[in-house]
C-alpha cells in the first residue's frame, strides 16, 4: 500500500522514475476516497442538497483537494514516462482534443526500459513483481 501514496511523499518531484504500480495504485486510491466521499455525503443528501451548509462545505474541501492533487498526479505522470525513458513533456500530448488522452494512456501502460536510463535508475531493481 506503501506504493499508493508514495507519490503524495515525492509531491513535486519531476524527476527520476515511476513505476506502473506507483502510477496506477496512486489513482486507485485518489477514486476510492473520492467515492468514499460521495457516497458518504451523498447517501446522506447533504451534497446534493443546494441549501445545506454541509454541500457548501463539502464541495469546498472535495474542490480543495482535487486542486492539492493535481501537481503530484502530474509529477507521478512525468516520472512514468522518464521510466520508458521518454520526457516529461509527453504529458502535454493529453491536451490534444478526443485523442490526446488515449496516446497518453496507451504509453502509460507500456513498461518500462529495463536497466538504468538518463532519468535514473531502475525502480524494479530486484523486484520480482509480475505487475509492477
């Protein structure tokens, strides 16, 4: 589990490399608390109610959060591209309309190089996951 919230202890870190349980376990947990939040105000129908102080306050922190998220989702996202030993500004390619974020997803399911590259060593270094 140590791998889901690694990238929230590398924040604003843009260098090095990723890998792809780093990447994927990260936003798995951001989904699940996310939806954890939903279903636990709105079961309640504080967010969903537009005269609640509750959804005020809930749309606020749920808003704060997503925005504190954004940077290290974006540094996980540059170091996983440095692992296939691509650079950062691949990430740019996700703003091209309809396709963009399909290129980007296809390259973030591809492996890493095996070996040291220019953006570091290799994070499978003695590691026998099948799913890494």
């Amino acid at each position: 589990m140590d791998y889901a919230w690694m990238p929230l202890q590398r924040y604003a870190e843009f260098s090095g490399r990723s890998r792809r349980k780093e990447y994927w376990l990260f936003h798995l947990a951001i989904i699940v608390v996310f939806v954890a939040v939903v279903i636990l105000f709105g079961g309640s129908g504080v967010l969903f109610d537009p005269y609640s102080v509750g959804s005020s306050v809930t749309g606020v922190v749920v808003v704060i959060a997503a925005l504190a998220l954004v940077i290290p989702s974006l540094a996980v996202q540059v170091r996983r591209f440095h692992d296939q030993n691509r650079s950062g500004w691949f990430v740019l390619i996700g703003f091209i309309p309809y396709v963009g974020s399909l290129i980007v997803f296809i390259f973030i399911l591809l492996p890493g190089t095996p070996g040291d590259n220019r953006f570091g060593p290799n994070p499978r270094e003695n590691v026998d996951d099948v799913f890494a």
